[in-house]
C-alpha cells in the first residue's frame, strides 16, 4: 500500500510538534514521498536465553497498543508488513542483557519498523538496540510491563552521518513495574526520537535518561511524553546534551501530564545543554501539565550554556 493512500495529516512545519524538525531532511517519511523497500534489518545478536522469544509475526496478530497523533508513526503502523516480536516469560529473570541490531540497510529506499516487547509478570530483563550504518528508518517501538516487572531499554543511535531515524519508543508500565530508557544519539543526519511512558497500574515507575552529542549540521530531536493516569506512580526525566559544530542543532522537549485521578504522583524532569563552539543551537522546553493538588510533588529544570572563561582556565 502506498503512503500516498493515507488519509493522515501531512506535517507543514507550523505544528507544536513539527515547529523545531527540518522537514525537508526527513526523505519523505512523513508526507508519502519516501521509497519504500522491504527492509528488515532488525535481528537478534546472539543467542536467547530460556524463557525469552524473538520472531516476526503478522501484523494482523500484533495490534498496535496505543493510537499515536504522530504522523510517521501512523504510517509505521499503517505500512509495516510483519511486527519483531520479543516475548519475555512471566516469572523470568534474564542475568545477561538481550542484544539486538540494526545493520547498514542504504540510502536508496526507507525502512517501516514495528517492534513490540512483551515482559511477563514479576520477570526482569535489559534489552540493548544498537543501530548503526546507514539507513532512513521510521520505526514504532510499543513496549508492555505486565504486573511487577523489570526492564532496562537501552538504544544506540550510532548511524553514519547521512542517516535519517524517526521513531517513537512508548512504555506501557503496570502495576508495580519498573521501566528504565537510557537513549544514547550520537550518529545521524537527523535523529527524532518519542519517548513516550504510560502507567497503567499504581505504584508503577519509570525513569527515562539520555545523553546525546550533536556536531556540526546534525539534527537530534528528543520530546519526552510521560503520562500519568494513575494514583502513586513515580517518574523520573533526566536527559543531557553537548553540541560543537556550525549548525549543530538541538531539541529537547519535555512534557509531564498528571491526570485528576492520578494523586500521589512523584515526577521530575531535567535537562542541561552545553554549547561548545560558535553557531549551535539547543531548544529545551520542559512541560507540565497538572490537574489536581495531590501530588507528592512536580519539578522540572533546564538549562542551556557555555563554559567560561573562568572554568576553562
């Protein structure tokens, strides 16, 4: 089916969400134009251990866990034939991290990705994607926490320099579970990552942390969502960034929403820039959005700077 055929929004730039993206860099993943090929370059490195699958499946046996207003994430969802398929048994736990990569795939047709992780109660696991190469990837990454589970998500974006990658990694965590994103970008043409968290039982937490390096022309994009629905959930937000390079370029978006029903809530986020030569540029803009009093409490902070004279002495 083409992109073409969709009825979905095409971004113009003047959207809150596309305001600080670079359009014209994105090669047609967000309005149809992209080629694409019948790429898979998502695989397993290594062996699994007991208790843990990976397989592609039918996209019909895999529906999407949550509507995203993304527009490339809509395509994904609309576009990818099959979904990776990684299933975590309940009561397991995985002592050596699960690796999986992407490979160089070219630049000569797009990638549409679906990823779903599935942790079975009470069992813990770290997962590590590492991406490198050259590619044009959108990608949809739906990750879900049954009851009292553990999982430490760890991606690489390490792409060559001509690389495009948009995706959304979205956590749905539950009750008593533990989610933990570390996102490290230091590769790509244009990186735009969603981080997106959702509890879906009380005593949840997650903390999302991230470090990223953008030199000169790179574009790296990271807007943080995390959702808070339920009573005593916890989170945590603390993502750090450098940039040096004419037109090294920057975005940090940081929004927290604490919904009426969600007291007791424990949230914080934080962001810090440093600019480290003349013409780079960091936008950093931390949200929040809360609906009742009863919270144990709500921050966030940023800043963005240089070092001086004084510190470099």
């Amino acid at each position: 089916m083409s992109l073409l055929t969709t009825n979905y929004l095409t971004p113009t730039g003047r959207e809150e969400a596309w305001r600080f993206t670079p359009l014209n860099r994105l090669l047609g993943l967000h309005d149809g134009t992209s080629t694409n090929g019948p790429r898979k370059s998502l695989s397993l490195k290594g062996t699994l251990p007991t208790g843990v699958s990976a397989s592609r499946v039918s996209r019909e046996l895999v529906s999407a866990h949550t509507y995203s207003d993304d527009a490339i994430t809509q395509r994904v969802q609309s576009e990818a034939d099959d979904v990776f398929l990684v299933e975590i048994s309940a009561n397991v736990t995985v002592a050596d991290p699960i690796y999986l990569n992407r490979t160089s795939q070219g630049m000569d047709s797009a990638e549409f990705s679906r990823v779903r992780i599935n942790v079975g109660l009470h069992s813990q696991a770290t997962i590590i994607v590492e991406n490198t190469g050259d590619s044009i990837l959108a990608e949809d990454v739906e990750i879900v926490l049954s009851a009292g589970s553990s999982l430490n998500f760890i991606t690489l974006q390490e792409w060559s320099s001509r690389s495009v990658h948009a995706a959304r990694h979205l956590a749905s965590v539950g009750t008593d579970a533990t989610f933990k994103s570390i996102t490290v970008t230091v590769g790509g043409s244009l990186v735009r990552l969603l981080p997106r968290v959702e509890f879906s039982g009380p005593g949840s937490s997650a903390e999302l942390l991230g470090v990223y390096f953008a030199t000169e022309g790179q574009h790296l994009e990271h807007r943080m969502h995390v959702d808070h629905g339920v009573p005593k959930a916890k989170s945590r937000v603390n993502f750090k960034g450098a940039l040096a390079g004419d037109k090294a370029h920057t975005v940090w978006i940081g929004d927290v929403y604490i919904r009426a029903a969600a007291e007791g809530t424990d949230t914080y986020e934080l962001n810090r820039n440093l600019l480290l030569s003349d013409g780079a540029r960091a936008d950093s803009v931390p949200n929040l959005e809360i609906e009742t009093g009863e919270i144990v409490g709500a921050g966030h902070a940023s800043t963005t700077g240089r070092f001086d004279d004084e510190q470099l002495f």
